[in-house]
C-alpha cells in the first residue's frame, strides 16, 4: 500500500469496486484495505462466542483482576465435573484499565472462559448484558468476589435440568467468612439508602433442605432462565435498584423467588471500597425510574432519603430525577453520545447518556461515524431496546431509531472499513429519522437534524396517536432543517412558514396536519367544532377558525371536562363524534397562537368515540352578557353543515352522518362571553354532569 495515503486507497477502492463483494479476491484485498483504513486502538477484543452450554457463570468485574482470577479459577479448580456444561462469562466494564490485558489473557488459560468490554456506561445494570451475551439455557449471575461451597454449583446444575419451563429467580444463602449463616433474604426495610435489609429463615440451615420461597435478597448471586429473565430499565445509571425490582419483575411474570439452601455463597466486601463512583443523585434517580416504571407510590423512597439526607439536601435530588422523568427525552430508553463532552451532551437532554468513541479512520472520518452507529444499533438489538436517539457534532446533529427501524438499518450499513468506504464513494449517508404518525388513515411523517425541533415536534403532533414506523409510506413528509438562524418548516418540499424556536413552527404544522387529515378523511365526516365529553357525551361548540374555540375549551377542560378537540369533530356514520387530539392552540390575549396539551390543563384525553348531547352555536361578544336560546334539532343539523369544511356535493352521506349526531343532542344558538363566564353557564346548563 502506497505511503502517501489517498491516491493509494483511492486506486484499491477503485480496483475492488469492479470485482464482486462475495469473491475470495474481494474478501483478501478488503481485509488488508481494513488495515489502513482503521486504527487500531489497542484496546482487547471480545472473545469469540462458544458453543452452547447448559449453563452460563457470568461476571461483570471493574478493575478487579485478583478477585475475578481466583474466582474465576476457583471455579474451574474445585468443580471440574461441570465443565462441559458450563461456560465462564466476563464483562470487564473498565476494558481500558490496568486490568483489562490480564483478564483478556485468561481466555487462552481458562477452559470454556470468554472475555467482552463494555464501557458505555458503569454500574450494576451492565449484568443485564450477561444475559444477553450468554449462549445457554440458563444463567448464573454472581459478583467477581465470591466462592461456592463444595458441590454447590454441580447441585445447581442438577436442579436446574428439572426446571426446563421455570419462570423463577433462583438464590442461595449467604454465608460469613467464619462460615456461618448470614442471611437466606431480604426483609422490605429502607436502610442506609437501599430497600432491603438481611434477614435470616432457619429452613436455610440444613443445606439438603427444599427450596423455598423467599420476598427477595442481595443480587450477588442469582441464577435464571434466560428466556425468563426480565431485564434491567436501561436508563438506569450507576448504583442501582436490583433488590426488589428484578424480584417484583419476576413475580409479574408469573414467577417465584425461591432460596436454594445447598447454593451457598461466600462474598469478599471490598476493604478500601468500590473503585467506580456511587453518589445519592444515581440512586434517588434509579429508585424513581424503577418505582414509575412499577407504577408504585415512591413516598416511601422520598421519605427515606430526606430522612437519611435530610430535606434540603434531597429536594434537587428527587427534583432532577422527576424532571427527566416528565421531560420529552424519557420517551428514549437510552441516548447515545458519538464522542465529544457527554456531560454537555446530558445538560442538553437533561438525561444520562452512553458515550460511544467513533473508531479512528484517519482517511475518511465518516467511515468511523458509520462503524459507531453500527455499533450502536447492534446494541440496541442486543439489549431489546425500542426507541433510542443518537446525538453527535457541533451544532448537534441527532438521529432518532424505532426498533422497527434496528434490522432494517444495519442490513442497509456496511460492515467493515472497505465496503464502508465504496458505500460512501456512491453516495451512501447515514439519514436523518424522525417519527411518523398515523391518523385517521393519514400517514405522517417528520424528520429533521435539529434535536430540540424533533423534540417538540413529535411532543406537539398529535401526541395521544399512534406513532408508526419508518417502513410505512407517508402521505406527507414534513422537514425541518435549519437555514442561517431560522429553523424551515416544509411540507412535501414546499415551505410552510420559519421561525427562530422550534415551539413557534408548531401552529403552522398542526394546521397543514389537520388539512391533510381532512382530505384523507374516509368513514368520519368532520365539522369546525371545539369538542370536549362530559358524563359520556360530547358537547359541540361549532364555530369558525379564530371564534375563540379553544380559549372556552381550554376553561371546560380545566373544570374537568374531555378532551376530544378544540377544532374538529370527526363524526362517523353512526352519529358519534370521535377524539381528534391535536394540541389547543390558545392565544392568551397575544396575535400569535401557542400550543398547549390537555395534560397540561389536568384533562385526560378521550379515547372512544362518544354520543352527542349538546350542540352550541355561540357567538363570542365580549361586552354583552350571556344569551341562548333553544333550537330544533333541524337548526342543529344546518349549523353542522354550515360548518364543515367538505364540500357537501362531493360526499352525499354527510347529511345523514350529521342528522344521527343530532338526533339525541339538545341543540342553542346565541352569544357568550369571556371563557370563564361562559363555562360557568354551560355547566349550569347542563347540569354539570360527573
């Protein structure tokens, strides 16, 4: 290969672009290419996987050789019987320390061991890629500090071949370094910032004792099926929440936690202490993501921390983590940094991030930005992850992926440096992906580069729909891209309108959504109508655009009422009006409209379609007093009909879609006044049903 770099590369892609990727010539001269189109980092490699085994003895080890060498050892030494049966499974989760090299080297010393790095993030969650990485039917997970007691683990081993369908969590009985029982369980008690304290059941004392079960324990040793193990939150960070979590996990699926008496366990507590960090900021915030995504009370973890911290100390503790939890990037299960400052990175998205260093690739650095893309959509496969974002550069640049979009993707990327860099020689490029909505028939899809737009956008657009993916078509494409210093909204490459914030694009887009939902319309029939459901039936205020719709909406909404629209009422033919969530665009006395979601006005949103009840044609008059009178239902008829936007030639059945609605609706004509006012009246009107 010549020395001086890109005419040489240039030449050998050129030359391997005319002969076939699948050709013995093209896989030899690709591999040497490989070598000068990548750096190596010198960092050690996974081990290849084996072959499958019964059982997997995993291990995630931190700078910790001495330990994991005589464990690991120990193993293999004191309980040979098993061998063949098992394999030995090392994560090092610092593969750039002084440790790493060493635990690397096993692998040519131990029989059935396997080394693999990770260091995307530290803590106690990385078990969850032992599960993952493991090629068996079931799965020890211990710490790299601990020692069986004799004949335990063929015992386990035995045990487990009756267990072929379990959906249970095994554990053992800790024993002290004087031999004694130190505890088969954990009772439920809040202590020194964990849930769970050691406990002690005499029926653990006679290691030939049965199983039995046990509410949960410490997780150095546990032991599961893999196809029943139930995963970590991967937003989890750091110090984390295994006692109790996984156990409630195991039990919602139909599991049981059971103690195995013979599998007893002797753990080295470190003298000097752990050598990652551990901070009460990761905990509180693991303790709340784990109990939201339990659904449980998290009183108690509140009111231990401020009792162990004390009030003050804890307030922006649980503050930070209950922000993240209710802000628009909680909707990703991780986000992903390719190299620069993750600190910065996490400022932005107020949430933790995975730093991935792109790999070295002096000639054409996309090649690097390529592989660690690769590399990150690989791990969202691995780990079952369903939406994760990507952010990298200066001015941010993110790409957002739904699972759907994981298979599809990697089968599109190349794999090494060679076929990358012919790839990119055609023009390939890593694309840009946002999110889709499907509404009403209508398929709508956004994409953009610029992080905040994304956000607000899919946060604002019809929220309470159902997202779609990527492999959809859509019947309209929205863009933003940022031009100067304004950000450019275009729909179908045509510009709609541009703003210097992303929230100020919003009412534009939510206007071009509801014209191409309206177009697609084909069972539902709409009208102009703020709509919201009140003791299971809807009330209709019909009106034209700016006729103050959403401002009296938004007041029912606050009095507890529904929310099915402040714009449309989509009726089907049956005469039921049926939830069109768009946001409320209110103006709060100002000329330009802002989105607002009911949420945000303490209103659940409506689901199901609903009857009518009410039909109100009211004029908005601010210096008058209230005034309505009654109407026939043929007046309540004209009123839908004179405010729908379709054209009524073109769809002959809207007029008996329309007398349906009206059929069981008590129907007013007349002015109003201010929101508040006017929802008095209504409510008294109709005798504010529950």
């Amino acid at each position: 290969m010549p020395d001086d770099g890109m005419p040489g590369i240039e030449y050998f892609l050129g030359v391997l672009d005319q002969i076939p990727p699948s050709s013995d010539a093209f896989g030899h001269a690709s591999r040497i290419l490989d070598s000068h189109l990548l750096r190596p980092n010198g960092a050690p490699k996974a081990s290849p996987l084996g072959p499958e085994r019964f059982l997997t003895i995993a291990m995630a080890t931190y700078d910790e050789y001495d330990a994991t060498f005589f464990t690991v050892q120990s193993i293999r030494m004191y309980n040979p019987e098993i061998a063949d049966e098992t394999a030995i499974l090392v994560l090092d989760n610092h593969p750039s320390g002084p440790s790493a090299a060493a635990l690397k080297c096993l692998e040519e010393k131990v029989k059935g061991y396997r080394y693999v790095p990770y260091d995307r993030f530290t803590g106690t969650t990385v078990k969850d890629f032992l599960f993952r990485e493991a090629n068996s039917e079931f799965v020890l997970v211990m710490d790299s500090h601990v020692l069986f007691a004799p004949g335990a683990l063929a015992k386990l081993v035995a045990f487990l071949k009756t267990q072929h369908h379990s959906k249970d969590l095994f554990q053992g009985p800790l024993i002290g370094d004087d031999q004694s029982l130190r505890g088969t369980h954990f009772d439920p008690i809040w202590s020194r910032g964990m849930h769970g304290q050691w406990g002690i059941d005499q029926r653990a004392a006679d290691p030939d004792a049965p199983p039995f079960e046990i509410p949960m324990q410490g997780m150095g040793v546990f032991a599961c099926r893999k196809q029943a193990w139930p995963g970590f939150n991967p937003r989890f960070q750091g110090f984390c929440v295994e006692e109790g979590y996984l156990h409630d996990k195991i039990r919602r699926n139909s599991g049981k936690v059971m103690c195995l008496p013979f599998l007893r366990w002797l753990h080295r507590f470190r003298p000097g202490g752990v050598p990652y960090p551990l901070n009460w900021a990761d905990r509180v915030r693991n303790y709340l993501i784990a109990y939201d995504e339990l659904r449980l009370d998290h009183a108690p973890v509140r009111e231990h921390f401020e009792s162990l911290l004390g009030a003050e100390a804890a307030r922006p503790l649980f503050e930070a983590a209950q922000r993240e939890i209710a802000g628009p990037y909680y909707g990703f299960d991780a986000i992903f940094a390719i190299d620069g400052d993750p600190a910065r990175y996490q400022e932005m998205v107020g949430a933790p991030v995975r730093r991935v260093a792109a790999p070295e690739t002096p000639w054409n650095p996309e090649i690097g930005r390529v592989l660690a893309h690769r590399s990150i959509l690989v791990e969202a496969v691995q780990q079952d992850l369903r939406r994760i974002l990507i952010l990298e550069g200066d001015p941010v640049r993110e790409i957002a992926y739904e699972s759907a979009d994981f298979e599809r993707v990697l089968a599109e990327l190349p794999d090494t440096p060679t076929k990358i860099a012919l790839w990119l020689r055609k023009g390939g490029a890593l694309q840009a992906h946002g999110f889709g909505v499907r509404a009403f028939g209508c398929n709508i899809r956004v994409e953009t580069a610029c992080l905040e737009a994304r956000t607000i956008l899919e946060r604002y657009v019809l929220p309470s729909l159902p997202r779609m993916d990527s492999s959809n078509r859509p019947d309209m494409l929205v863009r933003v891209a940022r031009v100067g210093e304004q950000l450019q909204l275009s729909v179908d490459d045509v510009v709609v309108a541009s703003a210097g914030r992303a929230i100020d694009l919003v009412p534009a887009l939510v206007r071009v959504v509801d014209e191409a939902v309206i177009q697609r319309l084909t069972g539902l029939r709409a009208v102009h109508a703020g709509t919201v459901v009140l003791g299971g039936r809807a009330l209709l205020l019909p009106g034209a655009t700016h006729a103050g719709k959403s401002s009296l909406v938004a007041e029912l909404l606050r009095r507890g009422a529904t929310y099915f629209s402040d714009e449309y009422a989509l009726i089907d033919p049956q005469g039921r009006v049926h939830p069109y969530p768009r946001p409320l665009l209110l103006r709060n006395g100002c000329p330009e409209q802002f989105p607002v979601l009911a949420g945000e006005c303490n209103a659940p949103v409506g689901d199901a379609p609903a009857p009518v009840g009410w039909i109100l044609s009211l004029d908005y008059q601010p210096a008058r007093t209230w005034a309505i009178e009654a109407v026939p239902q043929s007046e309540g008829l004209l009123t839908l009909l004179r405010n729908t936007p379709h054209v009524l030639a073109d769809l002959p059945d809207i007029v008996g879609s329309f007398q349906r609605a009206v059929a069981g609706a008590t129907c007013y004509t007349g002015r109003r006044t201010e929101a508040k006012d006017a929802a008095d009246e209504i409510f008294r009107l109709v005798g504010n049903p529950s």
